[in-house]
C-alpha cells in the first residue's frame, strides 16, 4: 500500500543537522505513527514520504523554509526577569510556553543578563536545514475517527477532546 493522503504511516526515522548531529530519532523509541496529507509532519518530509511503500528507505534533506521556517529575529526579545514570576531560577536553555498575539508558542531563555533575559521565539530549529533518514514501517487506511480528527489516536489519548492539539511527539519532524 503507499502513502497517500488518509492513511496511517508508521516510520521509523532519524534527524540530523548539516553537521551530523543527530536531533532526534525513534531508534530506541517507538516509530512514528502519523495520518498523511494532513501536515503533522513537516511539509518537506510529508512530500518526500508520499508515494513510498512499506520497507522503503527514504533520505531526504528538507530545507529550512519546508521545515520550521526562516529564523525571525524579531522574535527574539529582552524581558524582564519579573515576568518569571514564580520561577526561582531563570537559565540559559529552559523553555516556557508564551501566550501571543499568533497564539501559543514555545520560547526558549537564550541569555540572562541580570535583571534582563533573552528569549528566543523561534522554533529551536528554524533556519536549519533537516536531514531525514526514514524506513517506512507500515501503510494504513485511517478510521473514521482519526480522519475526523485529522491525526491519529496513539494509545491513551482517547476522546477526552479537551486537549489542545500539542500532543508532546507531535511536534513536526
């Protein structure tokens, strides 16, 4: 069966930077398991994907701009260190979730200064180039549910939709 819009894939992947380093991999994890055509991965990796079969091996390099975008340095910003109220230290390297105008995202501290902190609202992989090495595991057709929802429903999600659409892993690859 291959891949195509509305079926399950499951794949088994490893991410690296340009300099070899590997970001993230399922080996030692479970593969993942993602609905097709419906941009829970990221774009480059969802185009290379489409059309393979099950025991294909695709690598493919996606470029920033198909991946989690350019960087924006407006979005790094000086803060005071009072709106960590609460925190009892504030470093170099931890992430908190902002609310902002575009919604909720994830900022990650860049420097602290004294009284002044950095944070960095850019993906922490924007501007980077995304190197994919994926052995596609298996195709399915989705249910009824998980197109309804437009993702799959790994186990102990369930139906309790209260949840916002951030299920820890799945953030795009």
């Amino acid at each position: 069966m291959k891949v195509e819009k509305n079926r399950v894939v499951t794949i088994d992947y490893t991410l690296t930077d340009d300099n070899n380093q590997v970001i993230d991999s399922s080996s030692g994890a479970e593969p993942l398991e993602y609905l097709h055509g419906h941009s829970n991965i990221v774009p480059g990796l969802e185009r290379a994907l489409e059309g393979g079969e099950e025991g294909d091996r695709i690598t493919v390099t996606v470029t920033a701009g198909d991946a989690y975008g350019e960087r924006d340095e407006k979005l790094v910003m000086n803060v005071p260190r009072s709106r960590f109220d609460g925190v009892e230290s504030v470093e170099e390297g931890m992430q908190f979730e902002a609310q902002t105008p575009e919604g909720r995202r994830v900022v990650t501290v860049t420097g602290v200064n004294g009284e002044r902190v950095t944070i960095d609202g850019n993906h922490p992989l924007a501007g980077m180039n995304l190197n994919f090495d994926v052995t596609i595991k298996s195709v399915r057709e989705a249910k009824a549910g998980e197109l309804s929802h437009g993702h799959v429903h790994s186990h102990g999600h369930g139906h309790e939709h209260g949840h916002s659409h951030d299920h820890g892993h799945h953030h795009r690859h």
